[in-house]
C-alpha cells in the first residue's frame, strides 16, 4: 500500500513535467513565430523604433586634406592582430587593395610626423573580413559578414540564423564628435533603425565582431618610412570612404648648436653646448631697431622670472642686475638703474658697465671706462653691473688671473658689431668668469662689449613668442628685469 509521501512526490513529479511541458511549448511558439515574423525579435530584444535609417544619420563630416608628399609605402601596425606591420605599397594603389588615394605624409615640422590614409568601401571590407577575420563570421549562428560606410560611422551588417531561417541584420557604430571611438547606436532591419535598450547592450549576441573591429580601427598605428610610430588622432567616416589621420611626436636628438632661429621680427634664439656640453648657453639676438629695451625695477616687491614673464607683455624677460635684500627700503639695485627715465642707486666706478637706452631709442653696451656714465645724458633706460666680460672692440675683459675660478649660473648682456643687442644665460653653473668671458671672445657671436649681470640664483630668462617658448626660472625673486617689448 503506497504512503502518502510516496503520492505526494509523484504528484509533484506530474506538475514538473506539465510545466516543463507548457515551458517547452512556449519557447516552440516563440521559436515557430520569431521564424515566420522576424518583427517579433525586435519586440522580443527590447529594441526600440527610431525611424528610417536615412534619417537618423548625421550630415556629412568635413573632408580631411592630404598635406605633404605622397609616399611610396606605409607600414600598418594593429596591436589588436599582433605579428610583423603590414606593408602597404602606393603602387597598388586603386587594384582593390587597402586605400582609395596616394598615401600620404607630412614631417616637416621637427619631432612631428603626420600621415593620411584614405579607405573606400570595398577595402574596409577587405581590412576587417581578410585581416581581421580571417576566418570571417561563418559559423553557426552567423554568415555573410559586410561593412557599410555611412556618414560619422559605419553599419557591420550580418545573416543572423534564427533556428529555421536566416535574417539580415547590421548593427550600426557611430562616432560623437571629436571622439576616436565608435559607440553601437542601434540595429538596422530593412532600412528601420532600432536604438538599443538603455540596459545592457546587444552588440554581443547580434554581431560579435562589432566591438573587434572598432578596437583595430582606434589602435592601429603607422610606422615608417617618417620618423615616429603614428598613433590615430582623427578620422571621419564618409558614405563611400574612410579618412585616417595619424600624428606622431618624437625625440630630435638636441644639436650641439642650433643656428639662429627667427622667432619674429627683430627676435633671433640660439642655443649652443660649451665645456664639451657640461653648459649650454641660451642667446637671444634682438635688433633694437624693430624692439623696445626696457628696465622694470620693484624693489618692494620682488619676483621671480617667471611671475615678472607672466606679468610683462613682453617678447623676452630676464634678471637685472645685483641688490642688497637686506636694506630697509626693500631689494635695493647696487648700481645706476633708470626705469622710464627715473633714478634710482649710485652709479658705479669706471671698472663697470652700462646698458643704457636713450630718448631716441639708441641701444648700447658700454665699458663705463671707455664711456662714462654722464648725468646730463637723455637716458630713458639703464642698468650697471660689474665685471666686463668683453670689452669694447672684442677685447678679453676678464682674464684668467682676475678670476678666482667659481663656477656658477650665469646671466649676462652683449652688444656685437652690427649693433644687435645679445641676451645671453648660462643656467647649468658650470663656468666661471673667465670661461664664459674666453668663449665669448673666441665665439663667432662677433661681439663687441659684453657685460655680466647678477647670477646664481637671479639667472633667469622668459622668452613668449608665438610658435616658441623658453623659460628658465631663476631661484630666487629679483627686484629688476630687462624687457624686451614689442614696438
């Protein structure tokens, strides 16, 4: 005679199975009419109507213009594949291989390499099924993998089985603006443009190569035959083409010197390694006849180079000369100094220098010696300071004998044969006196007179133009300044 328990558990047994049963039938049902409606997998997916697909793209993206020259090859890298960089050479170019324009490259700019790949259609399909996906999308769930261009993105359509049919389905990726990356914005059916539900994302069930071949195509880089491993930096889909622009930044190998550069009008910069390079000299050239010289004196407040360059609008700042930090009425200048034609300090014995500027606009550097200061002299700008290093005629000024050999930071003012003013900062601190005043005299700056300014930790230069800047810091707050202004 069987127990209530043993009834009790075949009842159970019985209302499993029913459910299972009625389970079953129901996922037959949806099965048969997914199959016979494919509709019903958008309602089922959670996938929402967003209207034509042609009215749901954005306008067109601006054109990217080659610049530079065209290149005979480009090595592509695709960090995402690994193995050897893939060579792309100009001479198949339009034979359906990987681009649809000469291929381009721009470097030069020093330390910046530029590159221009232009994609069609019919070669981003190549790209991501051939090099990609060797083995393409066959399997059991998907087959018929294609790539569709369309303005700021692009479509990755494929057949996607739904157990006794195949149904045609594209998921399309889109890129914001100024992003590098592409985003799934929705599933396209027969022209309609589903979005996708706000939790979760279908990207994976529906085409898993979506989220692979937006990676190759954000990490891929360009290397050779210009300096620098090219990184993506911007591209713009088209309806029938793609534009990859890449940028590379690199080292240049610093020379030991580099020659004038112009800066502006007026504004030269060099830089030059002295002491088999254990010092490198910073040298502005300025013609004072297309710039204003200028002495700016706070002996109340104090600042360092880079708080007087962010201060001044000027074109070239750098520290003046010796102070007292101890007086009582602040940093008070040790010399002659004159700032828009007012005095202040006690000019210096005739073993010193001057820069002086006059009410005309005359420029000079003077060896005091060979040309007094005169009180009765239109100055509207000057500054003494001490030693000469050069004095006038290209003479050596301060010879060995004279130096104790202290190597330190230095800052000094030069003037050469033609008139140009010459700004020049020493701020390893590794010479001496009498090494940077000897390599003045045997340089080929031409220098007429050149006259020490404070060092150590005053030396400080700013330089702002427009495509350059230099800026040397000094240590310490300094009370003076020579500017150099724009007229």
């Amino acid at each position: 005679m069987r127990s209530k328990r043993d009834e009790h558990r075949s009842c159970s047994r019985r209302l499993i199975l029913a459910l299972l049963l009625v389970a079953s039938a129901c996922l037959v049902g949806v099965f048969l009419a997914v199959n016979a409606c494919p509709r019903l997998l958008i309602t089922l997916l959670g996938l929402k109507p967003a209207g034509a697909l042609k009215d749901a793209l954005p306008p067109a993206p601006a054109l990217l213009f080659p610049s530079g020259e065209p290149l005979d090859h480009i090595d592509l890298v695709l960090p995402s594949q690994g193995g050897e960089p893939l060579r792309l050479n100009a001479k198949d170019a339009g034979s359906g291989n990987l681009w649809a324009e000469p291929l381009m490259g721009e470097a030069s700019t020093s330390g910046t390499t530029t590159y221009l790949l232009t994609i069609d259609e019919k070669s981003l399909n190549r790209f991501v099924w051939e090099l990609l996906f060797p083995q393409g999308l066959e399997n059991h769930r998907y087959r018929d993998g294609a790539v569709d261009l369309q303005p700021g993105g692009f479509i990755l359509y494929a057949d996607i089985h739904l157990g006794i049919r195949w149904q045609r389905a594209g998921l399309l990726l889109s890129q914001d603006e100024g992003a590098l990356t592409l985003s799934p914005a929705g599933v396209v059916l027969r022209g309609e443009l589903y979005r996708l539900p706000e939790s979760g994302s279908l990207t994976r069930y529906l085409l898993p190569a979506g989220r692979p071949a937006q990676r190759a195509l954000s990490d891929l880089a360009i290397v050779g035959p210009l300096p620098g491993e090219a990184r993506v930096e911007a591209t713009r889909f088209h309806d029938d083409h793609l534009q990859i622009l890449t940028r590379a930044t690199y080292a240049v190998p610093t020379p030991s010197d580099t020659g004038w550069q112009a800066l502006e009008r007026g504004a030269e910069l060099r830089e030059i390694d002295v002491a088999t390079g254990a010092e490198r000299l910073s040298i502005m050239r300025l013609n004072p006849t297309d710039l204003n010289v200028r002495v700016h004196y706070d002996p109340v407040n104090p600042k360092r180079i880079s708080a007087w360059g962010t201060t001044l609008d000027a074109l070239l700042v750098v520290n003046g000369s010796y102070f007292a930090p101890e007086s009582e009425s602040g940093s008070e200048t040790i010399g002659l100094l004159i700032s828009e034609g007012r005095r202040w300090g006690s000019p210096l014995p005739d073993y010193a220098g001057m820069l002086a500027v006059t009410r005309a606009g005359d420029v000079s550097v003077r060896w005091l010696r060979h040309r007094p200061y005169d009180p009765e002299e239109p100055l509207t700008q000057a500054m003494q300071s001490f030693p000469v290093l050069v004095r006038p005629g290209g003479v050596m000024g301060f010879p060995a004998d004279a130096d104790d050999g202290t190597p330190s930071r230095r800052t000094l003012v030069a003037q050469d044969g033609e008139g140009n003013i010459l700004i020049i900062v020493a701020p390893r601190g590794t010479l001496s006196l009498h090494d940077l005043a000897a390599f003045l005299v045997e340089s080929d700056l031409a220098i007429d007179a050149a006259l020490n300014l404070d060092g150590g930790g005053s030396t400080g230069m700013w330089v702002a133009s427009a495509h350059t800047r230099l800026e040397i810091d000094s240590f310490t707050p300094v009370p003076s300044v020579i500017a150099v202004e724009r007229p």
